[in-house]
C-alpha cells in the first residue's frame, strides 16, 4: 500500500526516518516537488520542468490566495508570499535562505521565488511583471555564463554565493535591488579537475555556432581544443562543449543587451575574456645564452626565462592593450624596492607561469566585479529609496562540496555551509524550543546535534585553521609542510569528552610527496583537503605590482580603468608606486588574504541576515543521476539528517505544528458561531 500523500511532514501518522523517506519518495514519485516541515519548504529537485507549476495562473492563485501555506499545495510561491506578507504588515526586512547540495536545485528555486515577487508587485498596477524583478532575472543569463561552470556533480553549478536584495517602499512596492557575491572561484579560470569545465563564457567565447559577437571575433582567439586554459578537464569534458557555448552566448548577448550594455562594451568585455585564454598560451623556456636582459641590468636572480612564442605574445599584448616587450618583462621579471635601490629580480620558470596565472584570474575576477558593478547600476532604480530600505533577499549559495581532489575553494564554500547550518540550528531548533518552554508548552525536549566542532577548528584564534593559513602565507618561507606541521601540533590531539577528532591526518600517503592530507569532520561528511604549494598561493593569490601596473596604463579604457588604484582593492591592490605606498597600507596588502576576504564578506552577510525575519527553503538532491524517476533513501536521508530537517520534524510535531492566520481561522470557524445579534 502506498504511504498517503502527506503536504506536511508533520501531519504523519507515524514520525521516525523510514516514514518521512517513504512520504518524500511518495511525492517525488507522484511529481510533488515542495513538501513543508512546519515553516519549512523542502524542495526536491524533480529534474523536470512542469510549466504549469510557474505559470502566471499559478502565481496568481497563491497571490490571492487568503492563506496560501494552509489553503495551496506547498510551493516555494507560498514562501514568497509569506516573506512578502510580513515585510509589508510587520515592516520588516525578510531573507529567503536556499541551501542544499550541489545539484541540488538551489539556482531554480532563487529564481522561482523571484518570479514570484516580480508577479506580486506587477498586480499592484496592474502589469504583467515588477520591472526591478524583471531586471534582476535578466542579469541571471550574464552571472551564469561568467560564474557557473560544469564539475562533476552538476552541469551548471554556481561558481560564487549570491544575495539578491529586492527593496521595497514603505507601502510595499518594488524600488531596486542590488546583488552582493561571494568567493568567485577564480583558480577554475586556469585550470580544472578532470571531468569538469571552466566558466561558461570561455566556451561561449570560442564556439563556432551561435549570434555574432559584436566588433567580430576577437583577434588571436585560440580555437577551443587548443586553449590550454581549458585542458585542465581531459578531451571528454569538451565534449558538446560547443553546442552548449553557442546556447550561452545568445543567452549572453540577449542578457547584455537586455540591461543596457551597448555593442561597444559588450565588446570590449569580450575582449578581455579572449585575453584571459590568450595569456593561457604564453610558455617560458630559458633564454639563449647572451641573450640581453631589459633595461638596468638584474641586481640579483638566476638563469633568464623568456616567453616561448612571439605570436602568442604579440595576440595577448593586443588584446590587453600593452607593449609586447612590457608585457614580456613584466611576466618574466620582478622590480624589488629597498633601502638601497631598486633591484630586478628574474623570475625562474614556475614563477614565471605563476605570474601569467595570477594575470589571467586577476583579469577575469576584476571582469566578473564589473559586471556585478554593472548590474546594479541598473537595479539601484531611480526612486531613491535608501539602501537602508525595507528588502527581501535571497541567498543562493554554493552547497557542501567533497570531490575526490579538495582545495582551498571547498575549504571556504564547507566553512560557508557550517556557518549557515549553525544559523539554521539556532534559529529554527533551538529558537522554537526555548519558545515552547517560554510560553509553558508541555512537550518533551528533543535532542539534537549542535553544529560547532568544525567552527572552533576552523575560527580559533589560536591554532585555528584559517588563523594558520593565514599567518603561514604571510611568511616569506612558508611552505606546505610548514603549515601542516603547525595545524598537527594545535588540534592533533583526541576532544576530552571522547568524540571523534574534529581534525586528522590520514595514514594514506600521495602519488606526489609534496602533497599533504588532512581531513576535517563537517556536519556534513569528513573532508580530506590536499595542501600543497599551490593551497597557500591560492590564499595570497598575489598579484605583482609591475602587472597591475601596466595593464593601469592600458590602452584598453575598461582594463585600464578596472585596474587603476582607486579600482583595485583586497588581495590584488596595488598602488600607482610602490615606493609611494605607505608602510601601513603596505601591510595591510600582505595581510590581505582569499580566506579572510571571504570570511569578513560571510560575516556582514550573515549580520545582514540575522537582521532580518527569516524562510527556509531547503533543496534535497534525489539521485546523483539527474533522474527524474530515481530516488536514493540513503542519499536523501543523509541529507535530510545533516541538515537539521528530520530535528525539525520532530520539534514542529512535539508541541503545535498547525499555525494558521487568523483569518484563515476565522474562515475555518465562522459555520460554527453563532452571529451577534
């Protein structure tokens, strides 16, 4: 006998894992995707669109719907409208939290609680659609092609975390909106994990198919097989690479277009995309022996490195708007400012592509802000209502990631997922049960799993990973094995309550011996993460003063202007002279790091999130197949178990799950009384 199709987990018969799997795969199976726990939207990625599920006849029915969480099927439409509700009759700001794993559907739920919002305010004037909505959803083409990518788990996975605030007015209509990003993965720009791709937009880039692109194909573009940028994947990850390229590129044109981008700046973004692979191509050999060396001579190095090709020299050099010669130099050499002088100091060959490397993600990092930069200009709106406004956000972020190689882009995005689940924790389970326990709700406590272990390893002060990291990149010899040692000694020890160890090193050695393991127990599943050299440069990720410099001096107005000082900030700044830069800035530029970039960015969002009343939309992957028939218990009880679900389940049903509005109370009771007279 099949299990009943429950809207409410709650509302079983009986509560325990097996039941709540059994209802879950009852709906998938039955093409239900959404399933409230109490408040809750968990959203099961049906891997299959339903038209009229999104139509605007849906969207209309849960708009005027009295009470669209009790009367309506659930939907993430029912989550907007209830954020949207409360902005309106509370006066409070509101954020819509989307998590889950890769592939799990995150992206499309972002975007179908959008839809929503814009047809809400579009029914304030009558109008088919708010036009800051509408805006906002024609930015989601440009942000895919340069910020998504295929990895293994998902074929369009989001390569950053984004915060969408919708501003509203007083009254409740839509006054613009802004995009907050988090954490680009910039090292993607020069090379893959085997079976995955770059950024869409490369592809889109060198496809032979699709619209023109404007001003013509770039000068010097590489074919696509040939982009050595692009290689990093193997041969079968290129494979309908351009088909897919092709699709992209009109979705990016039209998107482009869409808000405002004439012809002429649509090429010259495009340029410096083709830059980008073209710098890919550029290799270092030794020089020839007398061969000359740039002017003043080199103070101090080792044997010359100069670039392989003078065609792919020469194409980069246009493309970036700077003098062949320069640009050599500038990859193959490093000014040295001290107390006596300045010193040229040769780089040696892996410093040399170091230096490309870190050209090329600095390029394409400073491209993507731009574009944010962009697109806000055009969202902002022109009411001039205050950033201090009434909003709802939505936060798509990247989900819990463990591949087979892991580095420090899922040290950062797991340490985004514990942070979030411990607000998730304190929110919806502690929070509700402490006001059970306020109001004298007779129920039973239930027990649940605090998320914290790995924040105190990766947060401490002291002997933390993050502080580690950190204080080993900011050492002219640090090194790999340095900070392994260091990690070791502060958290290689059993926790005195007898849990299992937070942090350990695996007795597995590598093929490579410089690659060290260590591994960290997530809420989620223990994580081995590889740290080699390339783990530490990551986090500098420095860029030298002589490369950001030249391309400030750009012939190219937008390179030119998306580096100068005032452009350039965090990790990459550098000042129009060194020796003009003060000795404060100067180490405030070392300090500077990827990681404590990004967990100073995760920490104002997460203020700006706990300012807000708060939705939950938590999306469940249920296959690793992309099946829309398949449905795995094991993966999905994992997940439902790591993310606080099955504790909320209980808690909602332990004291009062049915929470109506008093309308809809009113509705449901009015047979029964008896009018006054």
């Amino acid at each position: 006998m099949a299990p009943p199709l429950v809207n409410d987990l709650v509302a079983l018969a009986t509560l325990n894992e097996d039941t709540i799997l059994a209802a879950l795969r009852a709906r998938f199976i039955a093409q239900k995707a959404w399933t409230w726990v109490g408040s809750i939207c968990l959203a099961t990625n049906p891997y299959q669109w339903f038209p009229e599920l999104y139509s605007r006849e849906a969207m209309l029915a849960y708009h005027r719907s009295a009470d669209a969480h009790a009367q309506l099927p659930p939907h993430v439409f029912a989550v907007a409208r209830r954020a949207l509700d409360a902005l309106t009759v509370n006066g409070e700001s509101q954020s819509i939290l989307v998590s889950g794993e890769s592939g799990a559907g995150k992206t499309e739920s972002v975007k179908i609680a959008m839809r929503y919002l814009a047809c809400a305010d579009g029914e304030r004037g009558g109008g088919r659609m708010a036009r800051t909505t509408a805006q906002v959803l024609q930015t989601n083409p440009l942000l895919e092609a340069f910020g998504n990518a295929q990895t293994v788990h998902n074929d369009n996975s989001s390569r950053f975390g984004k915060y969408i605030q919708l501003r509203y007015t007083a009254d409740g209509a839509q006054a613009g909106a802004h995009i907050a990003t988090y954490l680009l993965e910039r090292s993607r720009v020069v090379g893959q994990a085997a079976g995955e791709r770059s950024f869409h937009i490369f592809y889109a880039l060198c496809a032979p198919g699709g619209p023109a692109l404007p001003g013509g194909s770039p000068p010097g573009l590489p074919q696509m097989e040939a982009c050595n940028y692009l290689k990093g994947g193997g041969p079968a990850a290129l494979e309908g690479a351009a088909e897919i390229g092709a699709s992209v590129r009109e979705a990016t044109l039209d998107s482009m277009s869409a808000l405002g981008i004439d012809e002429q700046e649509q090429a010259a973004v495009l340029n410096a995309v083709a830059a980008v692979l073209a710098l890919g191509q550029i290799s270092f050999v030794v020089a020839p022996t007398g061969a000359s060396l740039a002017e003043g001579g080199a103070e101090y190095g080792h044997e010359r490195f100069v670039t392989n090709s003078d065609s792919a020299l020469s194409a980069t050099a246009v493309l970036l708007g700077v003098p062949s010669a320069e640009l050599a130099s500038a990859l193959t050499m490093r000014q040295v400012s001290a107390a006596d002088g300045t010193f040229t100091v040769l780089l040696d060959g892996a410093q040399c592509a170091g230096a490309r490397d870190a050209l090329a993600k600095a390029v394409y990092a400073t491209l993507f802000s731009y574009i944010i930069t962009r697109c806000n200009g055009v969202l902002r709106g022109d009411t001039g209502v205050a950033d201090g406004s009434l909003f709802v956000g939505i936060l798509d972020i990247f989900g819990f990631e463990k591949f087979v190689s892991n580095s420090l882009e899922q040290l950062c995005i797991n340490y985004a997922n514990e942070k979030l689940q411990a607000q998730f924790v304190n929110h919806v389970l502690q929070q509700q049960q402490a006001e059970y326990e306020a109001e004298g709700v007779p129920w039973k406590r239930v027990e649940f799993e605090l998320a914290g272990s790995a924040l105190e390893l990766l947060e401490a002060k002291r002997g933390g990973v993050f502080t580690l990291l950190d204080e080993e990149c900011g050492l002219r010899q640090g090194s790999a094995a340095g900070l392994l040692h260091k990690l070791r000694v502060a958290n290689e020890k059993p926790p005195p309550d007898g849990r299992a160890p937070t942090f350990s090193v695996p007795k597995m050695r590598t093929a490579r011996a410089d690659v060290h393991l260590f591994t960290i127990s997530h809420f989620a599943a223990d994580v081995t993460y590889e740290l080699d050299e390339s783990f530490l440069a990551k986090n500098g990720d420095a860029l030298h003063a002589d490369l950001s410099q030249l391309l400030w001096r750009s012939s190219e107005p937008l390179l030119a202007t998306l580096f100068s000082p005032q452009a350039l900030s965090g990790p990459t700044r550098a000042s129009a002279s060194a020796s003009a830069a003060t000795a404060a800035d100067a180490a405030a530029r070392r300090r500077a790091t990827v990681a404590g970039a990004f967990r100073s960015g995760l920490a104002d969002l997460l203020a700006t999130v706990d300012s807000t009343s708060l939705s939950y939309v938590r999306c469940i992957k249920p296959n690793t197949l992309a099946s829309s028939t398949e449905h795995d218990a094991e993966l999905v009880g994992r997940q439902l178990r790591y993310a606080g679900v099955l504790a909320a389940v209980r808690i909602a049903r332990a004291a009062y799950p049915d929470r109506l509005s008093h309308l809809h109370a009113a509705e449901l009771a009015a047979p029964i009384l008896t009018p006054r007279l």
